[in-house]
C-alpha cells in the first residue's frame, strides 16, 4: 500500500505547506492577493509552478484549505478540482438535495 502524504512527500512539501499554512494570517492574505509573487518570495521555481499539482506535489490538505479560503473557493469546488470534474458533476456523486 502507498500512503499519498508519506515521510519523504511531507518533506519534499514542507516549505510549500507553511506558506499555504501561512494563510491563516490576515496580512499574509492579504499579500498574496495583492502580490503573489512577492508573497510566494523563499518558494522554488518548481514550487511555484506546481499551482495545479499541489495535490500530487504533497501539499497538505489542510494547508490547501487556506489557499482556498484565501481565493474565495469553497471545499466542494476545491474537491472537484482535484476530481478534475466540474461543480456539478461532483455534487451529482454527494447527497446533495437537488443536484443529481
């Protein structure tokens, strides 16, 4: 069995995960909308790049969770994101009144 977050993938994520982790505080929110570039400043050229890999990359969920909240996402678009399915088709698989 592979884990998808396993030591050497917490490791490879870590400086990406306290960025999005970093999220939590008003004035780095407010940085990133602002000037992401300057807020991502001390990120890789390759962690930078890796927007739509995040996932697969080894970013926590959880940190992802800021990052969304931060861009005004909400968990159920975010999932279906990472589904690579539109809104909609996500909610058709959940118990949602009205969306199958």
């Amino acid at each position: 069995m592979k884990y998808v977050f396993d030591l050497e993938r917490s490791a490879k994520g870590l400086r990406l995960n306290k960025f999005l982790h970093d999220l939590v505080f008003a004035e780095k929110r407010k940085l990133f909308l602002g000037n992401p570039e300057r807020a991502m400043h001390g990120l890789s050229g390759e962690e930078k790049d890796i927007w739509r890999a995040m996932q697969d990359y080894g970013a926590s969920f959880f940190c992802l969770e800021k990052l969304a909240r931060t861009k005004g996402v909400s968990n159920p678009e975010m999932v279906a994101h990472f589904r690579g399915e539109s809104l909609q088709e996500f909610l058709k698989t959940r118990r949602v009144p009205g969306a199958r």
